[in-house]
C-alpha cells in the first residue's frame, strides 16, 4: 500500500521542468476541450436520473451511473496529475461496504458517493478545465499575436487588424511590436497558468501532512482491531475443534484401553480386540492433530513458498481445484500467511456449504507490491459474513494484514471472493 506519510520525492532536475510546463499546458488545453463534455454529461445524468427516481430502476440507474462516471473522473485524474508531477499520490479505489445483500450494495454506493478522495479528483479536474478555458483563450491571443506582427506583409489597404478574443483593433502601422507584445503576454500567461495548475493541484490532492498521520492512525487501528478480532476467531476455531473432534476420540481411546485392561486376563481375544480398536482411533486422533496443526502453521509455505502450498492445498480439496499462481518473487511471511489461509477457508467453504463441482483460484502479483488472490467456484452462492464465521475470520485476517476483501456470491451462485494483500506487510 502506498505510504501516504512519507517523505516527498525528490525534486526533478531542472532540465525536466521546462518539459513539464509544456506537458502541463497541453493537458489543460486538452481538458478545456474535453472537460465540458465530461461534466456536461455528468451533470445530465445527474438531473435526468433525480427527475426520472419515480420511474423504477430507470432514475436509479442514471445516478449509479453519475457516481461511478464522478469516480471515474477522479481516478484518471490522480493518474494524470501523478504521471505529470510525480507526486505518489494515494490511490483511488472503488469503496466497499462488505456488508451482503441489497443493502450492502446501496451502502457501498453512499460509501463511494462521500469519497473524500473522488471528490478531490472531481475539484481538480474542475479547476483543471477552468484553467483549460484559459490556456485555449491564450493559445489563441498568441496566434493572432503572430498575425498581427506579419499583417503589414498582407494587410494592404487595411488600417487594422483585430487581435482575435480581444476587443482590440491594432494599427497596421503598428503591427509588429504590438504583435509581437501580444505573443510574449500570451505565452507568459500559459506558463503561469501551467505553473499555477501544478500549485493548485498539489494544494488539492497531495493530502496534508496532518490528514496523512490521521489517516495512517485509523489505518493502523483499523488493521490492529482486523488482527485482534482473527485471532479470537482462530482461537476459538481451534478450542472447537479440540472439543469436538480430538478430545472425544483420545477419551474413547482411553476407555476402549481401560476396557481391554479389565478383560486381558479373562477374554484375551476380546481384549486384542479393543486394543486394535483403541490402536486405529488413536492413528485418527493423530490424523485430527497433524490437520489441526496444519491450519494453524503451514511448514511447506515457509520452506517452498506460496505457490509449493497452495498446490499441496489444492491436492487435498475434496473438491477439484483449477489452480493458476504466478508469483515472480515472495513476499513477506504476513502477506503470504494471510492470502494461504484465506484460500483454504474459501475451499473448506466451498466443500462444505456451496455444493460446488468445481473450484478455480487465480494468485498474481500485481504492480505496486499487492498480493492478489481470486477464489471462484460453481456453487449454489448465498454466502454471506456471518460473526464469528468462516467468512468473518477471512475479512478479519485480510484487514489485520493491511488489505481488502471483496465478496460476491448472489444467491443460485457462483461465489467468487477476491482479496489484495500489500506484499511488504
């Protein structure tokens, strides 16, 4: 994840900088053309899908759309400002509420409608075309600048020619210095304009250095109560599986041998009997224990990597699993340990409650250090977080290693769950 505290890049060298105005004011030249368009059509959206909410699903669809047109709008914003400046901005990601059903979906549209950060992409790309307007009107002052200091070349018969987006007539006579004049005001004022964008955007999007520890702070207690609330989930996974699954068999265990210890002498078959009884539990008990320790520490995965365990994982699911991992190099042993387990609960699931034929898991590691993992399968769906559940231990894990979690599991299926771990966690 990106380290919205830290320090800011270096200052680039001063020969890249002329480069960077001009890259600067041709983009705003662009965004005095394009921009209009784009709020025009947001703004349609916006009005049309308010008058049209009474009409079912019509008016709903044109404000999903308006939101999602805004988020658009504020990431290739980010993308542009941070190609341009270089500034490490924080990245915008569509918001989620992680609750199920129609109401989670309506609270992750609010979620993502309060965005502080899309907004401040929309602001920015507001100024942005207002600034646009300014460049387009310099750009053209600054060509007619350049006519005018030629029109005593063609201008004949003429006493004047309009310097066009003025309301000024310029003597013939005159041409040449004030055309002149005109290009180089014309010219300074789509540097300042160029060099006022990068002041203006900065002031936007660059979060303050106290917005960045506040945000670092709910981060962290974010992440410490994610950890918090999974080990309480693990611990308690595990006391009932020792109540339930071990502990039971080890007190037959010692009664089948009690029994065979009072029968030895007077019904030694019957006794070899219980003893070979009590010899089979005892190996299940043993079983029980290796799987138990198994899913609390998985050795392959610190010896051979995620992919070695995942494939190991794959080959005792009790349903088939398609597994596709590409990893080019490890990540720490928190990013690796969370994306396992996550995976494992998903097939343990998948095997237990979807009815699924079939399972696929995909691993990659995309650009910027995250550790993603998709886990689809066929099932019925209607998966849904539950405290204290499965799913709920999975949420937890991912955000006490500092990543995100998203389900999608509509009823009839598939469920597909999807998670990104920052590699360096």
């Amino acid at each position: 994840m990106t380290d919205i505290a830290a320090s800011p890049p270096a200052r680039p060298p001063r020969a890249v900088r002329p480069l960077r105005v001009a890259g600067a004011a041709l983009q705003l030249a662009a965004l005095g053309v394009v921009g209009p368009v784009v709020f025009t059509i947001l703004g349609v959206l916006l009005g049309v899908g308010i008058g049209l909410v009474p009409v079912i699903g019509i008016g709903l669809l044109l404000l999903l759309g308006f939101v999602y047109g805004l988020f658009a709008l504020a990431f290739l914003e980010y993308a542009r400002v941070d190609g341009l400046y270089d500034l490490s901005l924080p990245a915008v990601r569509p918001r989620t509420s992680g609750r199920p059903g129609f109401g989670g979906f309506l609270r992750t549209i609010w979620a993502q409608f309060t965005d502080p950060l899309m907004w401040r992409g929309v602001a920015s790309a507001a100024v942005a075309t207002v600034l646009g307007f300014i460049v387009l009107a310099a750009a053209s002052i600054l060509v007619s600048g350049i006519a005018v200091a030629f029109s005593p070349l063609y201008a004949d018969g003429a006493d004047a020619v309009r310097l066009e987006r003025t309301p000024f007539d310029i003597p013939v006579s005159l041409g040449v210095p004030l055309g002149l004049l005109a290009v180089l005001l014309s010219a300074a004022a789509i540097v300042g304009v160029a060099l006022l964008h990068g002041v203006i955007a900065r002031a936007i999007l660059v979060p303050s250095r106290e917005g960045a520890l506040a945000e670092q702070a709910r981060t962290s207690s974010a992440q410490r109560a994610g950890a918090v609330r999974a080990a309480d989930l693990e611990r308690t996974r595990i006391e009932r599986d020792l109540h339930d699954g071990v502990q039971p068999r080890l007190v037959s265990v010692g009664m089948t041998l009690g029994l065979a210890q009072q029968k030895i002498d007077s019904d030694p078959d019957a006794a070899k009997t219980l003893l070979a009884e009590a010899h089979t539990s005892t190996k299940a008990a043993i079983t029980e224990l290796r799987q138990l320790a198994r899913g609390i520490h998985t050795s392959v995965l610190d010896d051979r990597g995620l992919d070695a365990a995942l494939s190991a994982l794959a080959a005792r699911s009790h349903v088939p699993v398609a597994l596709d991992v590409r990893i080019d190099e490890r990540c720490s042993k928190t990013a690796e340990t969370a994306a396992y387990f996550v995976i494992a609960e998903a097939l343990t699931n998948a095997a237990k409650h979807s009815r699924a034929s079939e399972c696929r898991v995909v691993v990659r590691q995309r650009e910027g250090g995250i550790l993603w993992a998709r886990v689809e399968d066929n099932g019925i769906g209607g998966a849904r977080i539950v405290p204290g559940g499965g799913l709920d231990g999975i949420a937890n894990r991912v955000l006490g290693a500092g990543g995100e979690f998203r389900l999608d599991s509509p009823v009839c299926g598939p469920t597909a769950l999807e998670v990104s771990i920052p590699c360096a966690s």
